[in-house]
C-alpha cells in the first residue's frame, strides 16, 4: 500500500473542467425546477446549465485525439 497521500493541485486541469461544468449543470438544473418558466432565476439557471454543459464538453473534448 502505498504511503504517497493526495498532493493540492495534482489534478488534471480537465478534469477540474469536467467536475466544474457538472456542478454549474446541477445548480442550473435546480434553479429551472425550482422557479417559473421566465422568471430571472429561471434564466440564471438555464444559463448556468448551457454553462455547465459546455465546460463539461469542453474538458472531455480537449483529451480526445482526434
């Protein structure tokens, strides 16, 4: 087993991109289930979840080779 423990900072930047994007989606969604259709809370989450979808297309696009 090995004694080496978790370093700050270590982590994959796409990663971070991919878990990032993935929280900003859920918040989104929550905001649009939580408020009228229209309302500015229900824009603010529609437009967190665009956000999240694209930072998490983003980090899982850039390590693919094409």
């Amino acid at each position: 087993m090995s004694t080496e423990r978790f370093v700050p900072g270590t982590v994959e930047w796409f990663v971070q991109a991919v878990v990032a994007g993935g929280i900003t989606l859920v918040a989104g969604l929550w905001l649009t289930a939580l408020f009228r259709v229209g309302s500015p809370p229900w824009l603010a989450g529609v437009t967190l979840a665009v956000g999240g979808v694209a930072g998490m297309t983003w980090g899982i696009y850039s390590e693919l080779s094409l």
